[in-house]
C-alpha cells in the first residue's frame, strides 16, 4: 500500500462531505451584513455632514476674515442716486434731501466745493459788456422745407381772402 | 461545476452589489460544504458556526477580491480555513513541533490497510486523535487539497515543516488505524 494511495482514499472519503448548519445562522449573518451595510451608510453619510460641516466653517471663517481685516483698504463711501424724480410730480424745495444724499461725509464734500468755489471765483468786471448786435442781423432766414409740399393750413377767410398759415423751421445763431 | 458559469458570476455580480437575495442564495449553495469544512477546523461543534459565521461576512466583504479566473469554491474554502486558524492560531502556534515521539507505525500497522473500508465517521474518530499540527497540516493538504507553500503561508510555517509534519500525520493516522483494525471496532462495525 502506498501512501499517496492511502492519502487518495481518506481525500475521497471526504469528497462531497456537507452538513448542513443551523438555519439560525443564516439569520445572523444576513442580519450582521445588513447591520454592516447599515453603518457603512451612516458613516458615508456623516462623512459628508462633516465636510459639508466643515465647508461652511471655512466659508464663514473666510467671510468674516475678509470683513474684519483691517490691513483692507476702506471702502469708498457709497453714494446712492435719489431715484428719478418724476416730472409729472410737484418738486418741493422745502422737502429735505433724501437720506442717503445727506450723508456727513457727502455733506461736507458738497460745503467744501462751495466755499471754494466761492473763494475761489473771479471778481466780476464793473464795466458793462458791449452792446449786442441787432436781433435782425442774428436772424437768418430759415430755408423752407425741402420736401416742396410745406405743410399749410388755411386758418381764416378775412373778406374773401384766405390767410395761409406755413410752418416753418428759424434757426437764430447765437453770434 | 464550470468556473465560467453564467448563472454563477451573475450570482456573484449581484453579491458584488450588495444584493441580499443573491447573498442569500449563495449562502444557501455553499453553507453546508462550508460547514463541514469548519467543523474539520474547530474542535466543537459551536466553534464551528462562529467560524462559518465570521467566514461569511468575510467572504462577502471581500467579494470584490474574488477573481472569476479562479475556482469560487477553492476561494470559499480557504476563507473558511484561514477563519478557523486564525480563530486557533495561538493554540495550534504551540502543536507543530509537540508530540513527535508518539509516532510510531511500523510496517506491520501497514499491512492493515490492505483493504482499506472504514466509514467516514472512522476516519474522523482516527483524525480526531491526531495531534492538532499535524491534524491541521494533514487536512489541509490530504482532505482541502492545498499545497505545501499555501500551507506554509496559511500557518506562517515553513515549507519543510509542513512536508515533515505531514508525513509524520500520516504515519499517526495508520497507527490510529491499525491498532482501530485490531480492536473489535472494525469487526463490530461488519457485524452492524
């Protein structure tokens, strides 16, 4: 008898051998992967809290930094536009400027150009400016229409005759 | 059963997902092959199942490790091996090297086998009475079929021990064997 020949028989004797386990056991281990799968869930999901967690930080660390840093040159102050007024409302001169265009800081910019302004403004000349010229010579006869059809309008009938009203176009140069 | 098989890998796939009928039905198709192997291992009936237990979720945690270009049952298998001796290591840490002087088969004890017929339950008496290293080493080669060199790294021994222990195991079963021949175990068992 040869031992690979008694090494043979015991690997066939064992060939196929099963026992089956208890069915309890197949309960538990799903029941541990679920638990596992469980965890892995919870873990992945406070893993992203964190670094969502920690990106808020980091925003709101970043933000305040840049509010707080005094080396940041200062802001220029900010002048807000009154909106436009509305022509078709009544301005009144007695009515306050709007806040934002009475700040300190504007109001002393607007009293300092005044004064310097006036300070600053050339004497006016006691002689008086020499006389104009005739209103006729800084009239030029304004060119009709090109069009050739000028518009007309016929506005009364004084005694038979009809008065014709033409638009026309004066251009006055300021000489 | 093919390696390739399509019913098998998608089985597989599915595990790979996390799919729990599919684990299920994996588990169902191994677990008593896997038992037996376990109860080779452990030395009770309830070490077992904690082996099969932690085998199992080692097997599915580590599904994405498995190569379809190698048998999924010689996979299984050897987690189920590795479990158990990582439950016993320290225990078996201390058989390899015990129990050399209580070899002693002679070529008389040999002629007993002439007509080898022993049930498996006599094979796992005989088995039993080996000393844990060399019971672990005989196994794992005779009865799991692996090599010297799986062997060596599974039990974090050296190549050489294993080839020695074996051999020694060997010459222990058929004294166990023998002296079983002699007895009137074997007669009684015709008898039944």
């Amino acid at each position: 008898m040869k031992l690979d020949a008694f090494d043979q028989y015991i690997h066939d004797q064992y060939q196929g051998y099963e026992v089956t386990p208890p069915a309890a056991l197949e309960d538990a281990v799903m029941g541990k992967l679920r638990r596992m799968k469980w965890a892995r869930r919870v873990r992945v999901g406070a893993g992203v809290l964190a670094v969502l967690a920690g990106g808020g930080f980091w925003w709101g660390a970043t933000t305040a930094e840049s509010v707080a840093d005094p080396v940041a040159p200062a802001a220029a102050p900010v002048v807000r536009v009154a909106d436009p007024v509305d022509p078709a409302q009544p301005v009144d001169p007695a009515q306050p400027m709007a806040a934002e265009q009475t700040t300190p800081e504007v109001r002393t910019a607007v009293e300092e150009a005044v004064a310097a302004t006036l300070t600053e403004a050339p004497e006016v000349s006691p002689e008086r400016p020499a006389a104009m010229a005739p209103l006729d010579s800084r009239i030029e006869p304004a060119p009709l229409a090109e069009s050739g059809q000028p518009e007309k309008s016929l506005q009364k009938d004084r005694g038979g005759s009809e008065l014709w009203i033409i638009s026309a176009e004066v251009e006055v140069k300021d000489r | 059963m093919s390696l390739m098989e399509p019913e098998l890998l998608e089985l597989i796939d599915a595990c790979k997902r996390g799919k729990s009928r599919a684990q299920r039905e994996v588990y169902r198709r191994y677990s008593s092959m896997l038992f037996a192997v376990s109860l080779r291992y452990t030395n009770s009936r309830e070490d077992a199942e904690d082996v099969l237990q932690d085998a199992w979720v080692k097997i599915f945690r580590h599904l994405n490790t498995f190569s379809r270009h190698h048998s999924f049952e010689g996979w299984l298998r050897r987690i189920v091996v590795n479990t158990a001796i990582t439950h016993y290591r320290r225990q078996l840490k201390h058989a390899y090297h015990a129990d050399i002087d209580e070899v002693h088969a002679t070529p008389a004890d040999l002629e007993a086998f002439k007509d080898l017929d022993y049930t498996r339950e006599e094979l796992d008496h005989a088995i039993a009475q080996l000393p844990t290293g060399y019971g672990t080493v005989f196994k794992l080669y005779v009865i799991d079929g692996f090599r010297h060199k799986e062997i060596a790294e599974m039990l974090e021994i050296d190549i050489n021990t294993s080839k020695s222990q074996l051999s020694r195991a060997r010459k222990y079963l058929q004294d166990v064997l023998a002296h079983m021949s002699l007895t009137a175990l074997k007669p009684d068992r015709h008898e039944a």
